[in-house]
C-alpha cells in the first residue's frame, strides 16, 4: 500500500514541478523526471499523462515568445 501511496504523491509532485517550468533546462530536467518516474514504477499510463502535462507547458512555453 504505501508504494502505491508512493506513486501517487511522486507524480503529483512531478506534475507541479511541470507546472512551474519557465525554460528549455527545466523541461529537460522534467523529461529526466518522467523517464526515471517510468523506470522506478512501471507504470506507461501515469508517466504518459506526465508527458501530456510536459507537452501542454512546452505549447504553452512557446506562445509566451
């Protein structure tokens, strides 16, 4: 249970460290984050949402220019 418990506290963390991202070294670093999420957990579905988040920060990123 707590590993599950686990999971789902790292990708809420995960996804607001995604929400504040402001420059092309904090999304890397979020990529890095979501790839290690994905190895730690086995877990394809969650760690796509990540991206899914990262993707829409990225869009949202390149309007502001």
């Amino acid at each position: 249970m707590a590993i599950e418990e686990d999971r789902y506290n790292t990708w809420f963390w995960v996804s607001k460290i995604i929400a504040s991202c402001k420059n092309i070294h904090h999304i890397n670093a979020c990529e890095n984050l979501i790839e290690s999420y994905k190895i730690m957990y086995n877990d394809q579905i969650l760690a796509s949402k990540l991206c899914d988040e990262l993707d829409f920060k990225i869009q949202e990123l390149i309007k502001l220019k």
